[in-house]
C-alpha cells in the first residue's frame, strides 16, 4: 500500500488508485506484490470484491498464473 494517489473518473467520483494494486483477470481479485523482507510473503491477494477493480492493472495474480 504504497504511493497511494486519489483521482477521479469522469463523473467526478474520487478513487485511491494505488500503483501496487492489481486485479487478477482471471480470477477478479485484487492482489499487490508486497515487500517479503516485511511481510514473509512474496504477495497479498484480497478477497474478491474487497478491491475495486476500477483504475486498476488488470494482471493474473500469483495463483492463477
Ligand atoms: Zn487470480
């Protein structure tokens, strides 16, 4: 969760675009690689529906790839 930045879409809705943050195109979920050093994982994957996928990378995550 890093370099968070808020923008907003054409209707004038703001969002926190995160540039980590990335939704899986095959399975929907959001998903962020993470620092391993800090978290001892290499990845978080977030439930589906937690993140929305709006202003995201579209990118499978770990698990479908
Ligand atoms: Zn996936």
């Amino acid at each position: 969760m890093l370099f968070k930045q808020i923008t907003e879409d054409k209707r004038g809705r703001k969002y926190v675009v995160d540039e980590h943050l990335k939704i899986c195109s095959k399975c929907g979920r959001g998903w962020e690689n993470v620092n391993k050093r800090i978290y001892h994982i290499a990845h978080i994957i977030y439930p589906l529906g937690a993140i929305p996928a709006i202003g995201k990378k579209k990118i499978p995550c770990p698990q479908c790839r």
